[in-house]
C-alpha cells in the first residue's frame, strides 16, 4: 500500500512486517535492503497527517525488494 501524509510525502509499505501501527502514529521501515530485508531506518508518522491510503501493485522480481521505501 503508498500512505499519503498531509506534507505530501509518501511512503510505500510492500510487507505487512515493515509497518507498526500504535495508537496515535505508525513506525514505517525505510529502504529495505532487497537481498535482507533489513530496513536502514524507520520513519514515526502521525496517524493524524495521513490523508490517504492506496492499494498498489509491486513486480513480483527480487530486484525490487520487499519492503517499504519513501517515494
């Protein structure tokens, strides 16, 4: 899915274990490492700025990661 803040940034959660949603923010992992996995660092996001969610689809190619990244 790509989340839509109010700053107009974005950011695209491509596995369900690179987001945590807590009561009033999310912990999104950032540039994940396309071999690994490992995401380089997490974004804190207001639950409040987020003005929408899309579905999306990804290519299905190891090149492309599986992970989140900000657009």
């Amino acid at each position: 899915m790509r989340v839509h803040m109010t700053t107009g940034e974005t950011y695209d959660i491509r596995h369900p274990e690179f987001i945590i949603i807590e009561r009033q923010s999310a912990e999104v992992g950032v540039d994940p490492d396309p071999q690994t996995g490992v995401v380089d660092r997490v974004e804190y996001i207001s639950l409040l700025h987020i003005v929408r969610i899309e579905n999306i689809e990804w290519p299905t190619s190891a090149a492309d990661g599986n992970g989140a990244g900000q657009a």
